[in-house]
C-alpha cells in the first residue's frame, strides 16, 4: 500500500515538474534550474562521501573542468554543445581518475588535504593558463543548439537540465541499490569487515570518486549551457564547501538528503542576499544551529523519526 | 593435501616475536581448536593467514599455492572467510544486506550494467537476495532481515557476523572466538551450525576460542600457543593433558581438566 502511494506521489511530482515550469516567472525559473544543477553536484558528492565514507573538498575543481571543457570542445572544435555535455563529465571523469589513484592511498584529514590541493590547483590553472581559459576574464559560452532548435533561454535550456538531472538521479539510485553500492556503504562501515568479505578497497573507493566526478562534470556543463559565462573564482574552495554543506545539511548517506540540502542551502542564500553584509553571518549561524539540534541533516532526521522507526 | 598449510611463520611488529616459526596443517573438513593464553598471537595467526600482515619469514599455501603477499581482499575471494574477535558488522545496515556483502565476490556485474539495471544485472540480484534469505534461515535471523545491524542483540550480531561469512560458502572458515558473550542456549546452536558446516558444507575451520568445553569438544585437533610459539598440537584428550599447555594456563588448570559433559 505504502508503494503505493509512493508511486503516485512519484508519477504526480513528475508531471508537475514537467507541466508547470512555464507558467513560472524568469526569476523562478532561473532558480529552478539553479537548484537542479546544485542537486547533481550534490547526489553526486554524496556517492563518496556519504556512502563510501570518503572526504572530498575538491568537489568544485570537477564542477570547473565539466565547464571549461565542456565549453572549450564547443567553441574551439565545434563540437555540438549536447554532445560536449556528456564529454564534459568523461573529462571530469578522466581527471577524478588521475587525483583518486594517488589520492584515495591516504584517508581522513590526509584525503581531506589532498583533496582541497586539487581543488586550489585547478583554480589557479584555470586563472593562469589564459591561453586557454582567457584567465579571470572567463568565458562567454554560446547558447547550446540542437540541430536549428537553440536552448535560447531559462525555459528551454530547463528541459535539458531536468531531463539530465533525472538521469543521473536514476543512475545513483541504480548504483546505490546493487552490488557496487553495497560495496560502497561496506567501506563506509568497516573497512576491516569489507576487505575479508573480498571487496576490493581502492576499487571501490576509485569508483566512488571517478563518478562523483563524472556527476559534477556534468553539472559544470549544464551550469555553462544555462548561465552562458564562466569564470575561475566561481570554482573555489568555497564552491566546494557549499557542495559539502548541501549534502550534510540534507543528509549524509541518504538518497534524498543531498537534494533536500541542494534545495533548502540555495533558497536560504537567495532569500539571505537581501540582507546585505549580513548574509554569511546568518547563513553562518544557522548552519551551526542545524548541525547542533538536526547532526544527521534534514531528511536524515525524517527517515530516523518517522520512516526508520515504524 | 592440506588445504592450509603454515610454514616456519615469524610475525614481528618493532623486535617483538609475535609468531615465531610456526608450523600448522590443517587437512580437509577437519575443526582445529587454536587456544592460548591471551596475547599468545592468535589473532595474528588469523591476520597473517588473511593477507591484513604480512610475515617476516615462512609460507603460507592454501590448497597447495602460497598466498604470501596476496591482499586482502584477494585471499578472502579465494576461498577464505573469516570473522572477528569485535564483531564487525555494518552496523548502519540492514542485516540483509549484511549478508549480501557476504556474497559480493560471488556476484559478477559491473557498476556500468548496474547503473543503468540492465537485465542480467537483475537476474543476479534475484539469486543473490535468494541465496542471502537461505542463509538468514539457517542461522535463525531471517525474521530480523530488515533490521539494522546495530538494533539486534549482542547473540544476533555474532551469528550475522558468522553468516555473512560462510554464506559464499569458503573452503576455509576462520572463527575469531565464535562464542565470546554467547549465553548457553546460542553457544549449543553455534557448536551444532559449526558441525553441520563441516559435514554438510566440507567447510575446514580454524577456529580461536576460550571456552575450553566447546573448544575441547568441537575440534578434531588443537593447536595450542603460548609467547608466539606453538606448544603443543594434537587430539584434545592429549592436548589437555600435556605438560606444557598446563603450565601456559596456571591457575586454570583445573578447568581444562573438567571432564566433558
């Protein structure tokens, strides 16, 4: 009975997010399409950190290869912008690779540090190397075209990134309820236990790590698609930082936390920037208070109280 | 042949002996007892059979080819299932799929055909979940599937712990003090489940435990250790009467001479 319910609730949501955007004002529907690509970034960062149980403070740096080379194949090859979005996230992809090989040896603090030195690195490749990425003057991405059908403005690109960002939600949902996904949570539980059941660590944590990448790629892309600029200091440290507060202020390790988190941390900044100057001290104190009175985040403490309890 | 075979094993950590030259075989479907007093290196036979040390010297041959130097994870996709002293279980997780990590080596999809759940992919979860049910029955958890690991009482969690390890069905079972914290009833379960594995399944298993009733009664053999040095070995009724083994168990000597009831 319970399914359900669920079902129809999925199947309503669904149409509505489907139905509703254009009767939407600009405004709402830039930030609908905000949101979205915020909850790739964090589903994705929760595959290894809440479920595999390991620290990533890179996570912006994968954002900012998904945008610059996503935007690079287009404009300087000509490559189709739909096809760079997917290229977009193999690139990202391939770079997570290269980081998680030498990186994921270490843990905790280590990986922790390690992380957030990549994350330095490519940002300052990405001001330095001006050849390439015009450095601090960023780049002026072209709307995306699909044959003669141009993503000309926040309703159309909306379809791309919903379309997208469904996808990819699949995917993680997919992978969290196989033999992959169990592998994960088993290194986040016991890695002692896990490698004497035959798991094979660093693979495992390897593979968290490439598609947490491949996820934010993929947001970097959608992200130029639809703001059609992109510039280094957007991919910092603190981007990553904001990254991680959605899936902890959501709920680490669980399947709707992160988008839950994306959600609520982006309207609370929007509705905060009227406050001039005093935004990041509110948006300071209120996520001391919620990790003092809500640690497990949002839908971690609805899933304790009322799902995991009957 | 035997289907472990330990040969001249030295384990050192910083110029302390922990093993030294140890000698063991254990044949084919046969329970061997590993007792000692504690700090006698034990465990670190268990660790060092298991790829988490790696000896100074000696060898180690399963089923005839050397395992030195082979990880972890490795060893245990060869057929070498273990559990542990502290229990560690998943605790965040259902017991389910506790006992479906169990059966990780045995299952065979990539994380691509998962992602996108295609059809074999499926068929393999089926059999899994299935071989998984089949498991929990036996060792009596299968009404608390759907709990998690961390809610069940102490007794549950050692028999998932022992689940999970024997449900790929290893060629050799290593049980680090199966019976530590059991209460009576559970540990006359354990010994029955242990034998049955032996019979039924032609598991082998080392087994390291401290209640000498069950130890002395379950084992075909037993290997005693004291100070990393192997003392003595051989049927239960001479190990309990040798000299040596007494004397590493002052003060408990009258204990291992308590007839069996």
């Amino acid at each position: 009975m319970m399914n359900y319910y669920k079902t129809i609730l999925l199947l309503v949501g669904l149409a509505l997010l489907f139905v509703i955007p254009p009767f939407l004002k600009p405004y709402y529907m830039f930030m609908v399409n905000y949101i979205l690509i915020y909850i790739i970034l964090a589903v994705g960062l929760n595959l290894v950190m809440g479920y595999t149980g390991q620290i990533s403070l890179g996570n912006a740096a994968f954002f900012g290869i998904g945008a610059y080379g996503s935007a690079l194949l287009s404009i300087k090859l000509g490559i189709p912008f739909l096809i760079c979005i997917p290229l977009g996230g193999a690139i990202s992809a391939f770079f997570g690779f290269l980081v998680a090989v030498p990186a994921l040896r270490m843990s905790g603090l280590y990986l922790a540090m390690v992380t957030l030195g990549f994350g330095e690195l490519v940002q300052l490749i990405f001001f330095q190397w001006e050849g390439l990425t015009r450095g601090p003057d960023g780049i002026v991405i072209p709307k995306p075209k699909f044959g003669s059908f141009e993503f000309s403005n926040d309703y159309r690109v909306y379809y791309l990134i919903l379309i997208t960002a469904l996808f990819l939600l699949i995917i993680a949902r997919n992978i969290i309820r196989s033999r992959t996904g169990r592998a994960f949570l088993s290194i986040r539980e016991s890695e002692t236990a896990a490698q004497s059941l035959g798991v094979n660590l660093r693979y495992y944590k390897i593979v968290a790590f490439v598609m947490s990448a491949f996820f934010a790629g993929i947001a970097g892309a959608l992200y130029g698609a639809f703001v059609h600029y992109i510039s280094p200091d957007i991919f910092g440290v603190f981007e990553s930082i904001s990254h991680l507060s959605m899936v902890i202020i959501g709920g680490i390790g669980t399947n709707l936390g992160p988008i839950v988190g994306a959600i609520f941390v982006i309207i609370l900044l929007e509705v905060l920037k009227g406050l001039r100057g005093m935004q990041e001290i509110i948006y300071g104190i209120i996520l001391v208070v919620f990790m003092i009175f809500m640690s497990k985040g949002i839908w971690g403490m609805i899933k304790e109280r009322y799902i995991d309890s009957r | 042949m035997s289907v472990l075979s330990i040969k001249g094993v030295t384990m050192e950590f910083g110029g302390i002996k922990a093993l030294s030259k140890i000698d063991m075989d254990l044949e084919e479907c046969e329970i061997r007892g590993l007792i000692g007093p504690n700090g006698a290196g034990k465990t670190t036979v268990f660790n060092v059979i298991t790829g988490i040390y790696r000896p100074k010297e000696g060898d180690i041959r399963f089923n005839g080819d050397s395992i030195l130097g082979k990880k972890p994870h490795e060893i245990s996709g060869l057929g070498i299932g273990r559990t542990f002293q502290n229990p560690q279980l998943f605790q965040t997780l259902t017991v389910m799929d506790n006992v479906l990590i169990g059966l990780h080596t045995l299952g065979k999809s990539s994380f691509v055909s998962e992602a996108l759940k295609l059809p074999g992919e499926r068929k393999e979860e089926l059999e899994l979940r299935e071989k998984a049910s089949h498991i929990l029955e036996w060792i009596g958890l299968k009404e608390v599937a759907d709990r998690l690991g961390c809610n069940l009482p102490f007794g549950q969690q050692k028999f998932l712990e022992f689940g999970r390890a024997i449900v790929c069905k290893p060629t050799l079972l290593l049980l680090d003090e199966p019976a530590a914290g059991l209460n009576f009833e559970e540990k006359v379960n354990l010994d029955r489940l242990v034998k049955l594995l032996r019979d039924e399944m032609k598991i082998t298993i080392l087994l390291i435990e401290h209640d000498m009733r069950l130890v002395m009664g379950i084992s075909d053999r037993v290997t005693v250790l004291n100070y990393g040095e192997k003392i003595a070995e051989g049927l239960p009724s001479e190990v309990r009467k040798d000299r040596k083994v007494i004397e590493a168990y002052l003060g408990e000597e009258k204990k291992l001479r308590k007839p069996k009831t």
